[in-house]
C-alpha cells in the first residue's frame, strides 16, 4: 500500500512516522519543496526501520512519483507565524502553493484520494476538488476530526465516561463558525443534555488548537494521528463514520462549499454522507459556516480553478 505525503514538514513527518509505526504502508513517498530536507527526512525515517518488523520503502521524490500511490496527503503550507490569528490569514498564499502541487499530482495518480491537512482546510479542500477535477468522494479535508475529538475527550472527562462512548460532533468550518450539534449528542445511548457547562468545555476545546500553537509554534501530533485514522480507514476499507470535509450538495440547503459532516470512510475515499437532523438553531450554524467558507473562497478566487 502507498502513501504520499506532500509537504514533509512537522505534519507531514508527524504522520510519515505515525504511519509507519502502524504498518499501515509497504511505500511511502515524500514531496518537499526542499529536496535537500526532503532525502534527510527519508534517510533518518528509513533509519528508525531497522527497529521495526514490518519492511516499508520511503523515499524522497518529485511529484512524478506519487505516481501508484492509493493516498496522497496534502500537508504542504507556507510557515505559520507568531502573529497568527485566523487560519484564513494563511488561504492566499496556500492556495497558490496549491495550484503548483495538486493538478500534478492528480495527474501523475489519477485514483488517488486526496487527503487535505493544510490550512484553511475547507476553503484549499474545496480547491483541491476544483484543481483536480475528481469525484468528490476522493477529495477530503481532515475538517473537524480533531475539534470532534477533543470535546468528545472534554465531555468523557465530565461525564466519567470513556471518550470511545460518546457520540457528539463537532460541523462546519474547521474555525471560528464551527459548532457543536448537542442534538444528537450521547453517552452510551442517554442524550447529553445542551447546557452552559457544556457549552464551556466546547468554548475551550475549540481554544486549544491555538493555545498549542501559541505555546510551542505548531501543531503536529493529534492532526498527524487524525489523519492517520482517515487514511487506515481508507486502506483497511474499515467503513468508519467520522465528520470530515467533504463538498456539501444540499444539506442544510448549503451548496458549493466544502464543511465537515458525518460521512462513512472506506477504499473509495466517503462512501457515504450522514445527514443527521439538525435543530433550526444548529441548521443556522451550518449555513453562518458556509457563508464564512464561501466568503473566503470568492475573496480568493479559488472558484476560478
């Protein structure tokens, strides 16, 4: 099985080192814009398999030889910097690193899925889909996976519940319009109820990817599994349900945009979109989401391909 991870950068080793320790691939490609860098991280990660059982090929490459690959992750981005405030502060420039990087690698690998982890996730998701002319359900962006996942861990720790029990989503953007769909919120199989205490611990774990950031200058371990989780799903066919961005097509009456629902992963990339019934409140939310995504999207000209 072979991956290619685009943009070997904190993220992008974080999961090559994540995937090979799971043995999850036989081969792995790594795309850098520093070739240089590129064949060190190869080197140093082939290193660290003389301690494991199972053989796996890495190699630095160009973008021709993501060519076979089943996955192709897309970490590449410009440098976050201190002053960082909004991920958005990141789409012009990461879209034109984009446009130089996925319609050759779409093309080298045209049954590839793409996997987006760059930033502004839903706005360069959506971009991707555009650039490469592929069926939605092989463009997905690691979306609110990991904001699911740290209040799901926020509301086990409350409720005194393993996280693995919890049934809560986090939707839409993966950024300040993001929302949590209490609703459909459980534990086990007893609704959690919406309350100010709740609301609190969603407040603060929607805070703690920049609290990360501001204290170490990135984030790259829990993105790095999260994605590893996504493409496990994808080479193992494990039919797993998880929220991801995906392009919606008339859910919420929201169209054109790429934002993070319930959908079902397996070989072929989203095998199936969840549409959970929101209340009126959390189907307002869902289109303030894509309105800001939208916003984002004409102000960059993304849509022009």
């Amino acid at each position: 099985m072979k991956v290619a991870i685009i943009g070997p950068g904190r993220v992008g080793m974080t999961l090559a080192y994540t995937l090979v320790l799971k043995g999850l691939v036989t081969e792995l490609v790594l795309v850098g814009g520093n070739p240089a860098k590129a064949r060190g991280e190869a080197m140093d990660l082939n290193h660290s398999l003389l301690f494991l059982r199972t053989p796996v090929k890495v190699s630095a490459g160009e973008i021709a030889d993501v060519a076979g690959s089943e996955v192709i992750a897309i970490c590449a981005s410009v440098p976050m910097t201190a002053d960082l405030q909004d991920r958005n502060q990141l789409a012009a420039a990461n879209i034109e690193l984009m446009r130089t990087l996925v319609p050759a690698a779409a093309a080298a690998a045209p049954q590839a899925i793409f996997l987006i982890l760059s930033n502004p996730v839903d706005v360069l998701t959506w971009q991707a889909l555009r650039l490469t002319g592929l069926p939605a359900t092989r463009v997905i962006g690691s979306g609110t996976l990991i904001d699911s996942a740290r209040y799901r861990d926020a509301l086990s720790m409350q409720v005194g519940i393993h996280p693995d029990d919890i049934r809560s989503y986090v939707l839409g953007e993966h950024g300040d319009t993001q929302f949590v769909a209490m609703s459909l919120a459980q534990s086990g199989a007893e609704p959690l109820d919406d309350t100010p205490a709740r609301r609190k611990l969603f407040s603060e774990s929607t805070a703690a990817g920049f609290q990360v950031f501001k204290l170490k200058g990135n984030t790259c371990y829990a993105v790095a599994l999260a994605a590893s989780v996504v493409i496990e799903a994808i080479l193992l066919d494990e039919k797993r349900t998880m929220p991801l961005s995906i392009a919606i097509n008339g859910y919420c009456g929201v169209h054109n945009v790429c934002l993070s629902v319930p959908v079902v992963v397996g070989r072929g990339g989203i095998e199936r979109v969840l549409q959970p019934p929101l209340n009126e409140a959390e189907q307002a939310a869902f289109r303030r989401s894509a309105a800001a995504v939208r916003a984002v999207i004409d102000a960059t000209g993304v849509a022009d391909g």
